[in-house]
C-alpha cells in the first residue's frame, strides 16, 4: 500500500457557518432584535428559537453565546456581535 497524504477533511457546513449577526442570511427581523437586546444591554435569559432543521436555530444561539462571553478588546468590555 502507499502512504497517501491525509488531507484534512472538515464538513461544508462548519466550514462555512457563520460567525457573527452580519454573516447571517435570510434572518434580518431577528437579527434585528438580537442586535438592539445586546445594544441596549438587555438580554433576555432564554430564547425560543423553533423552525424545520437548517434554518439557523442553533447557529443563532452560538453567535448569541459567543456575544455574551465575549471580553472587548479593552479587557472589560460586554457583549459584542
């Protein structure tokens, strides 16, 4: 047998999921919202979030975990999107 390079193999879908609230497509009423929530400082405590499967539910809630858990680049800056 000969040895082949192992290419580094990673899913279209995580490849290319979006990483912030502009990168989201289709979804502008909600991102909308989410925006002027983290604006404002006022985030609810949980979000229901239904739909078929591949209309963005559990990217939503990474970016929204992301922006909460996110330190500015000052050290002790809130959330950011």
């Amino acid at each position: 047998m000969t040895d082949t390079p192992q290419t580094a193999y990673q899913v279209l879908a995580l490849k290319y999921r979006p990483e912030t609230f502009a990168d989201l497509v289709g979804q502008e009423a909600m991102v909308r919202i989410l925006k002027n929530a983290f604006e404002a400082g006022r985030i609810a405590q949980a979000f229901i979030m239904t739909g078929i499967r591949g209309t963005g539910k559990t990217t939503t809630a990474r970016i929204i975990a992301k922006g909460m858990n996110c330190i500015g680049p000052d050290g002790n800056g809130g959330p950011t999107t």
